[in-house]
C-alpha cells in the first residue's frame, strides 16, 4: 500500500493539499483495519466532511481507493505470474 509520504504526494497533486491528517488519520497503529473498513465509508466520510470539509472527505475515499488498488495490484501480478509459471510447466507457454 502507499506510504504516507504518497498518500500525501497523492492529494497535493489532485487538491493542492497534502490532507496529512487524513492520512494520518487512516494509518494510525492499532485503528488502521477499523479505518480501513469499507462498510463505515459513509460513516466516516460524514465524519470528515463535518470537521474538514468535502475535499477531505474525498481524500479519505481516494485514500481507501488508492490502497485497494495498490493491493490488489499486488495481487494481480502475483496471480499472473503464477498462472504463467504453470502454463510454462505444461508446455502451453515458452519461458
């Protein structure tokens, strides 16, 4: 998953903001699964709208986004690789 430092490479680009109390927030040790839980998104995006405003609220969204892409990117390769490794196995593919 993205480090802070890219999370908040992320934002600045997108807003202008690093929004690092959001992603702070989001990867604090001993909250991060909590915070991380897909089924409290619109729980905790009201929560930031209301201290924060929408952009940070849009940030912590991305910020979730940005880690599922990065992990199931992850994922993907590691998939791929192996259905190659097996197809070479059994003659299917070249190396």
């Amino acid at each position: 998953m993205p480090s802070l430092e890219k999370h908040m490479e992320i934002s600045r680009k997108r807003t202008g903001k690093t929004y690092r109390g959001v992603h702070e927030w989001m990867n604090q040790p001993g909250f991060r699964e909590n915070r991380h839980d897909i089924t409290r998104v619109l729980e905790i995006a009201e929560m930031f709208t209301a201290q924060y405003g929408k952009e940070a609220a849009q940030e912590y969204v991305q910020h979730l986004a940005d880690d599922m892409k990065s992990m199931f990117g992850s994922i993907a390769r590691q998939t791929n690789a192996a259905i190659h490794e097996k197809l070479i196995y059994f003659g299917a593919e070249k190396e």
